[in-house]
C-alpha cells in the first residue's frame, strides 16, 4: 500500500482542438440542408390524450415534418423497464413528455408549429408525492405496469417499480438489547446533473441507413434505441458522438435520438435538435432522484453496530429507463462501509408523475451518503464518543463482512479516513463559526465487456480504436498512455478513433466510472496482442529467439545485441498489422445474499472504491449560509494511471457534491413541475465558491481489479462529500439538517 | 418577438428622437436581451442603440464634490473609481457584486436603473446617497430624486420618450459613511434576496443623519424612514442598530419564492440592514475622527 | 428585414446581413461561422459564450451584434498566436484545466480580460474573476494554478 505523491505529466490528445476553439461539438456541426426540430410538450403532467391535431402545424410554411405516435413504429422501450414511447400515444405522465417535434427551416417556425398543435386532455390525478404512492390506493402512474417488458428481479407492484432488501439477523431483538439506539428521517430535493453543454443530435438518412450525431455518453445503448423505436437493424444506425460536453450521467440512456431519427426521415432532410437550458433541466429523463431516507441504528457502549434498520423511498419519476437499479443500490448504501450485526434495509423505488430519474454521477449514493454519516455522527454524541472515532471502530477492513455476505478483500477504508483527518488537521482550535466534518462512503467497480483494435500504419505509427466514450474525464484521452507503454512507443505515435459505432465492439459507454477498468482493459488486451504480432515478425527479420527480443523505443532489438535491431516502422511498412482484445471482463465477488430480495447483482461490490472526506465549513449563523473552506479528500481507487486525469475527478466530484450539500436543489410545484429551470435559480458552485481541494490516492492491490490494479475513480468523489458538509454544519449551529440540499434558509431554520 | 428597426445613436438628440418614435434604448444589453431569451418578455419592435453616445458616458467629480454618472459608465468603472469607493462606498460596493465581471463591464447604471428590478443593487445605494436621475426628452429636461424614480416592477417613472442621461450625487457631508450588502448564497453571480443600504453622517459619534433602504423587500426598492429614525440622535450603538433592522423587517413586504420564503426574507431583512449600519457607521466614524 | 453591417472578430472585418436581433453569439457562431464560442444558457449565467469587446468581457448571447459594429471582437479562436499557443491555453492543459472542454473558449477569454485588468492576480481574484464562468468537470482547481502560473505565480 502506497500513497500516490508526484503527478505525472499528461497532455490530453484533444486538448488542442479545446482550447483553440476547433474542437467540433455536436452543436457546431452544420450539414447541408438541415432543419431545426422543436418538440411540443405535454400540457399536462398527467392526462390522458383525447385528441391530437397537428394540421395546421402541418400547412405552415416552412414546415417539412410534423411527428406524432402515429408516425412511428407502435413499439414501448426502456432500459431496464419497457415503459415509454417515443412520442405519448394515450397518456402524458411528466412535464417533459414529448406528444409531437415539428422540423422546420427556421427555429422560429418550428416553435410556432409546435404550439399550433392542437392536443385535447383528460386530466389525471397528478403523483407528486412519491411516499404517498407507495399506497395500495394511490393513483396509477403506469396501470398497464403487468403487462410491460422488465427485468424480473425487480419486484414490480402498482406504482412500484423496483423493491429491495437486505436482511441479516434478528434486527428488532438486537435493537432492543443495544445500549443505545438513534432514529433520524431525511429528506432529499431532486438534482440535476447540468452537463455546460446542452444536448445536441443531428440525424441524416442516406438511403436506408441513419447517421445520428449525438452528445451521447452511451453511443451504443443511443443506436441499440434508434433501432428498437424506428424497428430497424442496428446495422442501419450509426452513432456518432463528435466532443462531448460533459455528461455526469445526465446523457447516458437513449432518448432523444430517435425522435430526431424519426424527423429526418419524415423530412427527407438531416434534422438538428438543440437544447436550451430550460430543456435540458426539465424535459431530460436523467436527474438524481429525490428521496426520503429512515435509518435506526442501535450501538454497544463501545460503538459496536449491533442492528441497523432503513427504510428508503426513492422517487423513480414517470419512467424507468436504466434505472432500475436504484433500489438496490440505495440499499448498499444505506449498509454503507460499516461492519453490521443485524440489518434490515428496504428500499423502494416508486413511479411518480415527477421527471424520471436515472443515473446521475453515482446514483443514489450522495443522498444515502448524507443521511447515513449523519446518522452515523448522531449515533457518536449519544456514545460519547467523537465521530472519527466511532468510525475507527465500525468502518470495515479487509477480512470484513458485509451484510449480504461477501468478504471483502485488500480495502483501504480506515486508511483513507485516517488520511482525511491527517490533512484537515482535525482536531485543530477553530474559530466558534468554523467546524470539520467527516464522511466515509463506498462504490463498486462493473466489469462489463468491451473491445479494441490497435492497428500500425506503414510508417510506425498507430490508431487506437476503442467503443469507449470521452467524457472530459481523460479516461480515452489517457489511452495512448498504457499502448505505448505495451509497444515501446511514444504515446503521440497513436491517433484514436472512438466514439463512432460503425468502428469498434460494443461498450457501455461513459457511465459507472468503468471505461478504464474495462475499455483499458481492452485496449491493453489489443496492445499485448499486437506486440506479440510484432516480435514475431522481428524474430523472422533478425532470425533471433523471440525470447531474446526486446520492444523499447520504436524498435524491436535482441537482448545484448544492439546492432541486431529492427524499427516498429521497418516492420509495419511491410504488413498489416493490427492487435484485437480477447474481451474477458474479470469475474465479480460472490455473495450468497440470504433472505434478501430484488438482487441484481449488487448485493456484492465489485472492487470496492472506498472514500473518506474531511470538510472545514463557515456558517454565518445569522443568515444561515455556508461557505465550504478546505477539503481533504483520501480515495482508495486501486492503482492510479493518470494522476492528472484522477485529480481532475476528485476536485471536479467534490466540488458537484459541494452543490449538492448546499445549492443545488430542483424545485417542483404541486403538479410537479419545474419551478427553477435556469442557472440563476439552480445554482452551481462558482470559481469564488470552490474551495481547496487536498487529494491522497491510497493505492492498494485489489483482487478483480481493472487494468494494471486500477478501479473506477469518477463516480466516488461526489459519494460523501454532502454527508462531510452536513456534519460540519451540525457541530456549528448543534442542530440537523435533515433536507437536501441544505439551503442557508433551511440551515438558519434548524439553527434558530 | 423580431426586432424590426435598430438604429444606433450618435447624440442625445439623435436617441431622443428614435424614442419619440417608438423605440427602446439599449445600452449593455445585459437585461433587454438576456430577459427575451429567458422568456420574461419580447425584444422590442424597435431599438437604438446609445451605446456610442459620448455624452452619456462617464464617471465624474464636479467641482463642489458632486459626483455625476453618466446613463453608460458601467459598474466596472464605476467600482474602479477611487472617489467612489471612498465618498460613495455604498454604490461601490453595489457595483463591485452586479453578475459577473462580464455583466459590470457591459451593464450601465443606467439599464440598472431604468430596468426597475426590485433587487438591482444599485437602486438602494443611490436612494441613500441622495441622488437624482436626469431625464431627457423632446420636450426638455426633469429630475427625479431616485428613490421616486420606480412605479413597480420594471416600470419607471420616466414618461415615453424620456431618457435617463445621467444620476447626480451630493456631495456627503463631513463624517459620513454608506455601505449596501446583499444576503447571497453564493459569493458572486447573485440576485439580492435581500439588500440594505445605509448612509449615516456622524459628529462627535453620535448620529446626526442616516437613512436607510430596502432591496427587495418590497415592490420597488424604498426608504424606511423608521430606520433611520431608530439612528438618528443616538450614539450608533448595538440597540439602535437593533430598532433599526427590526424596523426594516417591519416594513418589508416579501413574496416567497424559490429564492426564499416571505418569513426567511423578513427576519433577513434585519440581519443584512443591521449589517448594513455596522459597517456604514465604522467608515463614517473613521471620517469623524 | 436584414441589416447590412460588418462585424470585425480577430482581425478580419466580416461584411454580414443580420436580422437586428440577432445577438452576437449568433452572429459570430452561425453567420460568420466561428464555433468555439459556446451556448451553454439562456440568460447569462455559464459564460460560455464569453467574447471580449473592445478588451471587454462581454456575455455574447446577451448582446446585439449590431451593437458591436466598430468595435474589436476577440473569441477564443484568437487567443493563440497562429500555430503557437498562447501561454493561459498551454497552461491550461499543462495544469489539468481542460477536462470536457465545452466551457473552456469562455473561461479563457475571461482568463484573458482578467489578466489585462490586472496582470498580478491574488487566487481571489482570480475566482472572483472567473465567477461567471461555470464549469462543471475540474472544479476550477486546474483553472485557477493556469491562470496564477500564467501571472508568474
């Protein structure tokens, strides 16, 4: 185990093209002949449709197509739950429905179109509380729910849509025998994820084949939908993702590529969609779902956790897409990194008439996070015992077992906090307004299968073709890095292609912080596999032993021979040479999960990331607001490969989920509709906002880890940083916050 | 929601005259056109442009201590200007936290003014300074003390076919100080949810002239006489202060809204006025030793 | 109608026929065909589509091209002295402050007006400078160390 001190100098392959402005998003690109799409919302956020009339949109001039469901095959789709159409046939279920997209010459035309459509509704009984719909009784956001497509461990029940559990022990018994027991009940607003560019999809038919340009984080989840909704073969359907603009899980899923697919081809004509902001806080099926959060925990005298119970109620919003998992993901994290006697942990996942939510930067954990180290420090002042030290006691080890039974090997848990308060300087005399909080949390790797080819040109150098996705991570960008390293050349000897579905295998895309752990993996596979291709030729060419062969600095040379050499260039200019990877993703930790329901597979965490944040914050008691001052972040992320491209994760990660903790929170009215989708009202942290970020890799050597021992780094940094604010805060005003974000108001509110 | 004609002004005149036919000023831009795409309200059908106008540039000391804003100098120039800070201090510091360093370097005191937004910064600082606007038109030229200048939300005063030419400050007397502060949840690019202003002129420490006003508080920003009445003739001390903010809080009418609610508002009210004071008070007692 | 005018961004003046309300962004993005400045908002608040007027930080999505006839436009395409980059883009990417990019050309043409306002930034200022700027990937971390080394420091 080592702690990562030096950085190492990378320069991203597309940084040029950004900083000189050349770069091309999609937004940029201009095809001849384009149209402007603009869709027509629902007016309702739930009715049934009575009647759509789109004439008069349809004879205004300057209008080439007008789309509705009858324009498109009468299919429903959903990643995990096939629940949703392309554009709403009988019923509207959110305020981002979609009932019709007009393309048009100009953007003004389309929106006039779109609002001479002409939609008659039968209003529903709107479901904006989702606690509430967990009722037998309650209004049915999905009354067909039986009959659709899902995944069937899910547990699906009237508005419910994923149910799980984990259960250990005799939970109420060893409550009743703790020496101490701490109830607490939080609350948590949506939040979006607010990528600073908003999404763009340009589609072009040639024949029968669609191009679609899109600020994808998932290309190939983007052309597996465009097929499924316009029911053609997926090798009709090219996805193109030109710079993407951040995504934060906000652009994974498909969505609105096939209604652009869908107007292009009505139109005879390429069609462009782009997003305002308004749009892309409200009518995106991705934003972090709101929660309510119950946990009970009950301690031995010296902190042992003897019985932990949580009741979680997430709010799925009107559909499902990916997320499904929710559930039992929220449910891992309310078990958290802690050594557990007895537990009984429900969580529900429930439909609502609110947008629907999907992965957002590590779904469900900031949230459950948040309340759990909050819980976690009102357990340590009824024991007496300080916060950091109560975690000492309970947080696992290696050796340890998790509730659901998996054992957990080479972790770095207690070491990474004991990092955090290293840095902060816990402990240390502050000013009465000032406070150190402290927060632990976990997340998993997920091995998933992925391909690469690397291929030489003649004259030596390479290109690298990968389905992995750029996000602005550098996880792509950092590819050359581990090629070259393989085949003894430099990392400018490579160009990369990506992001292009006609290119290379399936991928998952930029989602679960796994393109290293599984897209590396396999561009290193295809980089051995080439080097190996390689030595061959040289060992026929110097008529040497391939044992004695030597791959360093663009030449293959026989070991003690320096003279006996051939360049990777002389080589590559006679053939065609090209490297493929075997994909084998590497097996996950079994655990036997016992009595617990809705398992998908989670129930063990793959090459567990565990994380340990330590915050100073300053609140003006008066007012209320909190200013975050320093933060010391210790990440156990396996083997760091970019230190640059890491560091960019943890101060990007902890700064969103100082947005969190403090300002970022949607507002819904009573029909569950945006009340603040806009920068002003939604507020991001700002450069003036942002504090110093302290950052410490602990590396360790994980078993099932990706590449060279690496794990996922993007995802954990925004796990506990909301939980750390929070505890901070408390020691301040010596009250709770038991509502996310934690706005000066509400903060003043708990305070006064 | 197209603009149809834009014309550009050379002079006053010139501007004048496009606004007797119909048209709307721009000036920065930092409102009219951000509050068209943001869907508050259309672009006018007409536009000029007063941007080029010289004669309504400039941030400037006449000769008795007045200070004179012409209709365009920008929040940059005006926060970078010595005399201001140190005379004005309450619009320096309002025009130091206008948006982002983009939004002060476009934005006029003039479109500050004239957009009429309950929570401009600059509105309180200038009630409190005791400034008036000068408006210009075909049929002559009026002044309007500031704190009359605003009807409501986004309506002025100003008749059609006026234009605000420039704000004219007094001179403060000896041993005064003004501060304005704003409760914001982020240190910069924020919208007052609440704002205070106050300018107090003390002699021999004790109060001898103060006045006090609220931002966004209320349907137009406005003096509260009650506040400075709590001030006056005291020594500035902590219970003073007190009546002071409590005054305020008595007289705000907030909304709630997703900025804050109507009570969180009120009680904020009193805590960012009694701020407001506090550190009027301490520039003014500098000046009075 | 379209108005005839002309529109001069890095140094080449560009003859354009503009429907007056267009604004700036618009212009320079859609008519003159210059894409590295972005549309990240609808009122302002991003700063990605930051160009400098006159030297002058200016939000160009909230600003009337017609309004910047006679005046010097500067976008991020150029910053950079032909092939060579200027030192805030070099920076920027020797100190980790480009990660997605999209904010980028904004944050650095604020990075530039910052920096001729005031050569000798403090790390203060320079965040208080850069406020209206959103960036959602780095942090500002990488962002603030470019532009302090960019300063000397």
């Amino acid at each position: 185990m080592a702690t990562v001190e030096e950085p190492r100098t990378f320069i991203r392959p597309d940084g040029k093209e950004k900083v000189t402005g050349t770069g091309r998003y999609t937004a940029d690109l201009v095809l001849a002949g384009e149209l402007v799409a603009k869709f027509r919302y629902t007016d309702h956020t739930h009715a049934r449709i009575t009647r759509i009339d789109a004439s008069k949109a349809r004879a205004l001039p300057g209008v080439l197509a007008v789309v509705t469901h009858e324009d498109v095959p009468d299919v429903l789709y959903g990643g995990m739950v096939q629940d949703r159409r392309l554009f709403a046939k009988d019923t509207v279920r959110f305020e981002g429905d979609i009932v019709a997209g007009v393309a048009a010459t100009t953007a003004e035309i389309a929106e006039h179109a779109a609002a001479l459509i002409e939609i008659d509704y039968e209003p529903l009984p709107v479901v904006t509380d989702f606690e509430a719909a967990l009722a037998d009784d309650a209004t049915l956001v999905h009354p067909d729910w039986e009959a659709y497509e899902g995944e069937e461990s899910l547990g699906r029940h009237h508005n419910t849509l994923g149910y799980s559990t984990i259960v250990k022990g005799d939970v109420d018994a060893a409550l009743a025998g703790a020496d101490v027991v701490v109830k607490g009940r939080y609350v948590t607003d949506p939040v979006s994820g607010v990528p600073i560019e908003p999404r763009a999809v340009i589609a072009q038919w040639q024949g029968d084949k669609v191009t679609v340009w899109t600020s994808t984080q998932v290309p190939y989840a983007a052309r597996g939908g465009v097929a499924h909704v316009l029911q053609i073969p997926e090798s009709q359907v090219r996805v193109v993702v030109p710079l993407l603009g951040g995504g934060f899980g906000a652009k994974c899923d498909f969505h609105f590529e096939g209604h652009v697919a869908a107007l292009a081809r009505a139109a005879r004509r390429p069609v462009k969609l782009v997003f305002s902001r308004r749009e892309e806080f409200f009518a995106v099926g991705h934003r972090r779902e709101g929660m309510v959060i119950e946990f009970e925990t009950g301690a031995r005298a010296d902190g042992t956790l003897v019985a932990r119970k949580a009741r979680l109620v997430l709010d799925k919003g009107a559909y499902c897409g990916e997320g499904g998992f929710f559930a039992q993901m929220a449910a891992m994290h309310a078990h958290g990194p802690y050594n557990l006697e007895n537990v009984h942990i429900e969580s529900s996942l429930v439909y609502s008439n609110n947008q629907p939510s999907s992965s957002i930067r590590a779904p469900t954990a900031p949230q459950v996070c948040w309340a759990l180290e909050q819980h976690m420090d009102e357990l340590a002042a009824a024991l007496d015992l300080d916060p950091v030290e109560l975690r000492r006691r309970t947080a696992i080890e290696t050796g340890s077992v998790t509730a659901t039974g998996q054992v957990l090997e080479q972790i770095a848990m207690k070491e990474t906090l004991e990092k955090a308060v290293e840095m902060i300087g816990y402990g240390q005399e502050l000013p009465e307004d000032e406070a150190i909080g402290v927060a632990i949390g976990w997340w998993p790797c997920f091995a998933s299968s992925s391909g690469a080819y690397v291929k030489l040109n003649h004259d030596g150098t390479g290109t690298i073709i990968t389905g992995a996705q750029e996000n602005g991570t550098g996880s792509v960008m950092a590819m050359p890095t581990y090629v070259a390293a393989e085949l003894g050349m430099k990392p400018e000897d490579f160009s990369l292609l990506y992001q292009d579905t006609d290119a290379a295998p399936n991928d998952m895309g930029s989602c679960g912080s796994q393109t290293t752990f599984n897209s590396g993996r396999a561009v290193i596979a295809a980089a051995v596999d080439l080097r190996e291709q390689l030595l061959d030729a040289a060992a026929d060419k110097l008529e040497a032993g391939r044992g004695d062969l030597v791959l360093a600095d663009g030449a293959v040379s026989v070991q003690g021979s320096p003279d006996k050499s051939v360049t990777i260039a002389e080589l590559a200019s006679s053939g065609a040479f090209h490297g493929k990877s075997l994909d084998v993703p590497p097996d996950g930790p079994a655990a036997p999960a016992e009595g617990c329901v809705g398992r998908l597979g989670l129930e063990s965490f793959h090459a567990p990331q565990l994380i340990a944040h330590a915050v100073r914050v300053r609140v003006d008691r008066g007012t209320g607001v909190v200013r975050v001052l320093q933060v010391a972040a210790a990440h156990d992320c396996g083997k760091i490969l970019n230190r640059i491209g890491a560091d960019g994760q943890v101060y990007g990660g902890v700064v969103m989920g100082i947005g969190q903790a403090l300002s970022e929170g949607t507002q819904l009215d009573e029909n569950g509709r945006h009340r603040n989708a806009h920068l002003t009202d939604y507020k991001l942290v700002t450069a003036s906002d942002a504090p110093h970020i302290d950052i410490a890799w602990i590396e360790t050597d994980t078993p099932n880890a990706g590449p060279k021992g690496s794990k996922g780094v993007g995802e954990p940094p925004c796990v506990p940083t909301a939980g750390a604010v929070a505890n901070a805060i408390a020691k301040v005003i010596g009250a709770r916050v038991h509502q996310l974000p934690m706005t000066p108001e509400r903060v003043w509110e708990a305070g006064t | 929601m197209s603009v149809q004609t834009f014309t550009t002004a050379a002079t006053v005149d010139d501007a004048v005259a496009a606004l007797a036919a119909g048209s709307r000023p721009v000036a920065g831009g930092t409102d009219i056109v951000v509050g068209a795409r943001s869907g508050k309200a259309a672009m006018p059908a007409a536009i000029v442009a007063i941007h080029r106008v010289a004669e309504l540039h400039g941030v400037e000391v006449l000769g008795d201590g007045r200070l004179r804003l012409g209709a365009l100098a920008t929040h940059t120039e005006i926060a970078a200007n010595d005399d201001v800070r140190k005379r004005f201090s309450a619009l320096s510091d309002a025009c130091a936290i206008v948006g982002s360093h983009a939004t002060r370097a476009q934005g006029t005191i003039g479109g500050n003014l004239m957009n009429a937004s309950p929570a401009m910064e600059t509105g309180g600082p200038l009630i409190c300074l005791g400034a008036t606007a000068t408006l210009h038109s075909a049929s002559g030229t009026r002044e309007v003390a500031i704190e009359d200048l605003w009807l409501g939300p986004g309506q002025t005063t100003a008749l059609p076919g006026e234009l605000l030419v420039s704000v004219e400050i007094p001179s403060p007397e000896a041993g005064s100080g003004s501060a304005y502060l704003r409760l914001e949840y982020r240190r910069q690019m924020e919208i007052a949810v609440v704002g205070a202003s106050a300018f107090v002129t003390v002699h021999r420490g004790n109060v001898i002239q103060a006045r006090v006003a609220m931002t966004a508080l209320s349907p137009t920003i406005r003096r509260v006489p009650g506040a400075a009445d709590a001030l006056i003739g005291t020594d500035g001390g902590a219970a003073a202060i007190e009546a002071a903010g409590a005054a305020v809080a008595a007289a705000a009418t907030p909304i709630s809204d997703v900025r804050g609610s109507a009570d969180y508002r009120r009680a904020m009210a009193a805590v960012i006025t009694r701020r407001a004071i506090e550190t009027a008070l301490s520039r003014a007692r500098q000046e009075d030793a | 109608m379209k108005v005839e005018t002309t529109l001069t961004v890095n140094g080449t003046a560009y003859p354009l026929e503009l429907d007056p309300g267009t604004n700036l962004l618009s212009a320079v993005r859609d008519v003159i065909g210059l894409t590295g400045s972005k549309e990240g908002c609808d009122d302002s608040e991003c700063g990605a589509c930051m160009m400098l007027l006159d030297g002058q930080p200016v939000n160009a999505c909230s600003y009337l091209a017609l309004q910047a006839e006679g005046s010097e436009i500067t976008t991020v395409e150029g910053l950079a002295d032909g092939d060579t980059l200027a030192p805030l883009q070099a920076a920027f990417l020797d100190l980790g402050g480009v990660q997605c990019g999209f904010c980028t050309p904004g944050m650095l043409v604020s990075a530039t007006a910052l920096l001729d306002a005031n050569p000798q930034p403090t790390e203060d200022e320079v965040r208080i400078g850069l406020s209206g700027n959103l960036c959602r990937c780095t942090g500002y971390d990488g962002i603030v160390k470019a532009v302090l080394s960019v300063s000397g420091q």
